[in-house]
C-alpha cells in the first residue's frame, strides 16, 4: 500500500509542468513547521529514538527566482522511548 501511494505521489508532483513557487515580491510568508524523524525498528516492543523540530520559517521574494528563507525560534527536541 505504502508503495502504490508513493508511485502515486511521484506521478502526481513529476506530471506539474510548473512547480516553481509563486511567491509575491514584498511579501513576507511566514508558517510554522514541524517534523518528526524516527529511526529503529516499527515491530512492536522494540525501542525507537529520534528527533523532533519545530520551528517558524520565514520566506519572501527578492526577485522573480531568488527567494530569502530565514528559520528562527528552532527547538530541537531528542526522543528515546519505547514505541508501542
């Protein structure tokens, strides 16, 4: 299932014909992003560590293909437990 979602998604995201941003000159888009990467093995009772961040990201447009991307009030969070 996770293949055919992942062909799926590739066919999707390669069929676009423009994929560029489309951000307005001037403006500043703001979002707040979070991840989660775990490593380890998902059978059950087995331990699992990873990381989480979290911050808020800021991008504009200094031009048509030039864009500013700044990453400000980072946490980084380390995770080891056991994954049920």
């Amino acid at each position: 299932m996770k293949a055919i979602l992942l062909a799926l998604t590739l066919t999707l995201v390669g069929g676009q014909s423009n994929i560029e941003p489309n951000f307005s000159r001037g403006k500043t888009y703001i979002y707040r992003y979070e991840s989660v990467v775990l490593s380890g093995f998902p059978e059950g009772g087995l331990a699992r560590s990873g990381v989480k961040i979290n911050c808020k990201a800021e991008v504009g447009a200094l031009d048509s293909h030039n864009y500013l991307l700044k990453v400000t009030a980072v946490l980084i969070t380390m995770k080891l437990k056991n994954m049920k």
